[in-house]
C-alpha cells in the first residue's frame, strides 16, 4: 500500500471512527439491503430485487419495515411497508430508462427509534445525460474570468518549514488570486530532486486546516505535491480560528452568492485552481509532462472542473464528486452536493437554475483535457447522488475508469476505489 493510499485509508476510517461514536443507543440495529445483482447495474426494464436484512442486538428483528423508492434519489415513485420473516424481506423496482433507483427502508425496534438502510441501483449506466444543456456562452465566460485571473501577478510568497524530514523539502506557499484574494497552500518535493511528476491535492467540504501529510505523503513518492485550502485562509491555524470562520464569514459558504455567476463563491474557488496548476507547471523542478489534479466529495468536483479549465492537466482521480449535475431537478434527480438550486423536488429559485450551470462539474467534465481519469461513485450516496455524477463520468472525453461502489454512501469505507486509486496514481507517476 502507498503512502498515499494509506493516508486516504486513515482519513476514512477516522471519519468511521467519528461517526461510530455519535451513534444513538439503539445503534444495534443493523438495516442491511443489498441488490440481486453484485454490482448493482442493470439495463433499462429490468428489475432489481433487494433483499433487506434486519437485525437487533444481532438477532433477527421483528415487526415490519417502512420503505419508499425514489427515483434518481430525488422523486418518490413507490412507498409502503413490508413484514419482516425471520428478520428479512424482499423489495422490488424498476425503471424503464437510464438513471438510478434509491430505496430507503425504516425499522422503528421502538417507536421514534428509527434505523434506516439504503440500496441502489443503477440502470443503462452508460446512456446517462446531463440534466440541461450547457450554457452557450459557458466557453468565453471561463475565458474571460481566466483572462482576468492572468492580468493579476502571482506575487507568490514562499516560506521554508522544517518538518524534520532530511529528505524532503516543505514549503507553506501564499499568492495572488481572483479579485483580491488570496491562495494559500503548501508544497513538498524530495529534496535535490528533479524532473518530478506535479500532483495537485484539492480539499473536500468545510472549513479547516491542511495536514502536512497531504503533501509529504505524495512527496515522499516522487512526486511534486501541492496542496491549496478551498477558501482565502491561512493553512495552519488553531482549529479554533476556522470553527468561528465556519460559524461566521463562511457559515453556509456554497450558497454565498449563488444567484448570479459573478457572486458565486465558487468563482474564486474554481479560479483558484487554475492558478495552482499554472503554479505547479511553473516550478523548476517540474517534468514538463505530468498533472495529476484528486480529490474526493468538493475536491472531487474541483478535480473535474481543473480539468475542463486547464489544458495542462493529464490526468484526475475524484472520488464520489461533487458539483455535479446542479440542475438535477429537471431529470427528476437529486443534484450534487451542494445543492445551488435547493433540496426540495423542483428548483428554488430561477437566477439559480441560471447561474449553477456555470459551476456545474458536469459541464467542466465535457471539455477535460486530461488523458486519463478515476472516478468512483457509491450508489447509496445521498450526498453526492449516483445518476449525476454517471453524467459526469460519461462526459469525460478521455480514458478513463470508473469505480462503482453498491453498497457504499458518501462517507465510510471506500475500499475499492482506494485500491484502484492506488495502482492508477503508481501508473500516472511513472507515465504509463
């Protein structure tokens, strides 16, 4: 297992870790559903049969379950409730065209208690399209806000830290972004080294701080590691200091400014990544060759959009992205994290149904310049819903691989697509 890898393995676990402990008492409860088919994929008219388990204190449970089907994660198509026998059941579905199906079941061991499980399925996985078209002027907007970034100097600030490491060189990296903003970030190369692979780490959602190891770890490899914050802050602060950002200035920062292009807080984020690839690209130790831009959750969404903006970009990995397909509603699908046009079944609001085409993943997805790309998508998430982040994979003009995950939401164990994450990133590294 790579550094890398075992760094991704160790934040998802710690989130496990997390999550584990804020389970209620009567966490004993296990709704477990799982499709006939392993995979989870079926073709348009099939039927998909899953078999729900329930169990208390790892006996069988008793009672019934309550279930509803949602299509596309969004639009309830079918509810009701179902004995258990023997703590089971079996619950059907279908779709007739290409999308998703999520079925949510409840168990209530006690009234009020409530333990829900989730199963998936996906339908004509590669026929899946974008919710809405792609604005006609998508193209010369991003080049305008590109053209603007570029008239502004870098001004780049560049501080030495030892981390004690004799053989790796860290550095805590400030510069110049999109309208007076600021970029902050951290870079590390092995030390006296050359001709390096660039790796661009892009961060998830929140407001927090960067871990070193997020660039040692990749460094450490051989490879040129850069790692920006989502937001204009400083790297490596007290957590206090970003827990009253979060309570503050960036409480609810997706929604800052989404109903108009050049307020949205995305704007400076995506701008931002263009920046860090061009800084990347600008280092002397760099091979000339090799971009690879990951992420997972917000900086899988950002890892797409890095690739639609900049041409140097080779290859991405994004895990359960986000960003994807905003407009979702029009398919009658649930839109991707973070939801610009609301979280109700129809949009919420038509200068946002305007607007979040511009910061759609989807829409960036179609103009990739990479060669090659990782995706992986769970097919319960409810965060990051699967149908359109397919649409987003689908429109990768590249080769590409995609790590479909049945059984596995938004958060939690994303074993498989660590281990592919793992051989692909080996392969990028050393150009093949």
């Amino acid at each position: 297992m790579s550094l890398i890898q075992a760094s991704l393995r160790r934040r998802a676990l710690g989130w496990l870790a997390v999550l584990a402990a804020c389970q209620p008492l009567w966490a004993a409860v296990v709704v477990d559903v799982s499709p006939d088919k392993e995979a989870g994929v079926y073709a348009p008219g099939d039927t998909v049969t899953w078999s729900v388990n329930v169990t208390n204190d790892d006996k069988p449970a008793t009672g019934e379950v309550a279930w509803t089907l949602l299509k596309g994660g969004l639009a309830p198509v079918a509810s009701g409730k179902q004995a258990l026998d023997g703590g089971k059941a079996s619950l059907t579905g279908t779709r007739a065209d290409a999308g998703t199906l999520l079925l949510q079941v409840n168990y209530e061991a006690t009234p009020g208690q409530r333990t829900t499980g989730l199963g998936g399925a996906a339908f004509g996985i590669d026929q899946i399209k974008p919710s809405a078209p792609t604005p006609d002027d998508f193209g010369s907007f991003w080049a305008g806000k590109i053209a603007a970034l570029k008239a502004v100097p870098m001004n780049v600030q560049i501080t030495p830290v030892d981390i004690g490491k004799p053989d790796l060189e860290y550095f805590k990296v400030d510069m110049d972004g999109y309208n007076g903003s600021k970029i902050h970030g951290q870079l590390c190369r092995p030390k006296g080294k050359t001709n390096l692979p660039g790796l661009l780490q892009v961060q998830w959602a929140g407001v927090y701080p960067l871990s070193r190891d997020w660039v040692v770890g990749p460094a450490s490899q051989g490879w040129l590691a850069f790692n920006i914050i989502a937001h204009d802050l400083p790297i490596d602060e007290p957590a206090q200091f970003y827990k009253d950002q979060d309570a503050n200035q960036l409480k609810g920062y997706p929604a800052i400014g989404r109903e108009d292009r050049e307020t949205s807080y995305f704007l400076r984020m995506y701008l931002s990544c263009y920046r860090a690839v061009d800084y990347l690209i600008g280092r002397p130790e760099f091979d000339g060759k090799t971009v690879l831009v990951q992420g997972g959750s917000q900086g899988g969404g950002q890892s797409l959009i890095t690739a639609g903006l900049h041409p140097a970009v080779t290859a991405i990995a994004a895990d359960v992205p986000a960003m994807c397909d905003h407009t979702g509603h029009l398919a009658d699908r649930a839109p991707g994290w973070p939801r610009l046009c609301g979280w109700g079944l129809k949009p919420d609001s038509e200068k946002t149904l305007v607007a979040c085409r511009y910061f759609d993943a989807v829409n960036f997805a179609k103009r990739a310049h990479c060669k090659t790309a990782l995706v992986g998508i769970g097919l319960i998430d409810t965060t990051c819903p699967p149908e359109g982040c397919l649409a987003a994979y689908n429109a990768l003009p590249c080769t590409k691989q995609l790590v479909l995950m049945p059984k596995r939401g938004h958060g939690g164990d994303h074993g498989a697509y660590y281990a592919a994450y793992g051989k692909f990133v080996d392969g990028v590294r050393r150009g093949q």
